[in-house]
C-alpha cells in the first residue's frame, strides 16, 4: 500500500470515529473544563426508563374499561351476561376472552353513565 492509500485510510477512520463521537453527544453531554483550561464535553449516560410508562398503562387498562362499559350499555346487562356465558363454553381462547370480558363493579358503573348517552 502506498502512503497515499495509509493517509486516506487513517484520515476515513478519523471522520467515522469524529461522526460516532458526535452521534453520541447529540443524545446528551456534560461539559467538564480540564485543568489547563480547555473544554471537554463527554457523552452523559442516561438511566434506562421503562418502556411502558406508566401513563401509558393507565390510559390502556382505562380505554379498555371504557369499551366493556359501552358494549354492556349498548346489549344490556343480560344480553350481555348471556354472550359472556356462552364465551365461557367455548374453547380455551374464548375462556380467556370471557374471563376477561366479566361484568364488574367498574365496568357496570360506567355502562350505568353511558346508557342515557347511548339510548338517546
């Protein structure tokens, strides 16, 4: 190889090495001022959060409370009971659907407040 081959070569491994470094400090820094004065800035490591924020979770358990509540307002809660039952005979990925699917106290309290706006 001859020098002029070397040179690129370390001047293309430079510049990957300066994007990389870059790539970094964009995600975050903290700057640090050495002893003779220069500034150095490093990339800052961040703590892992939770994929599923909390938020998030509430928004989904809540959506889906909301979703039962007006089936069971729109079918009634015996017409409701009733395909819950016949979910709770079928096979095992219905079981589950059923069970999950139960009327419950949350469930009863907001069909009891959409009734009136789904009945109209």
């Amino acid at each position: 190889m001859n020098d002029a081959a070397k040179s690129y070569k370390a001047f293309d491994a430079r510049l990957k090495g300066i994007a990389k470094r870059k790539t970094r400090l964009e995600r975050g820094y903290k700057s640090q001022v050495s002893k003779d004065g220069l500034i150095i800035f490093r990339p800052q490591k961040r703590a892992i959060s939770p994929r599923i924020s909390f938020r998030g979770l509430f928004y989904l358990i809540f959506g889906f409370f909301l979703f039962k509540g007006m089936i069971m307002a729109h079918l009634g809660s015996t017409i409701y009971a009733e395909r819950v039952a016949a979910l709770q005979e079928g096979t095992f990925i219905e079981q589950a659907g059923g069970f999950v699917m139960q009327p419950d106290r949350v469930t009863q309290a907001i069909a009891t407040q959409l009734r009136p706006i789904l009945k109209r």
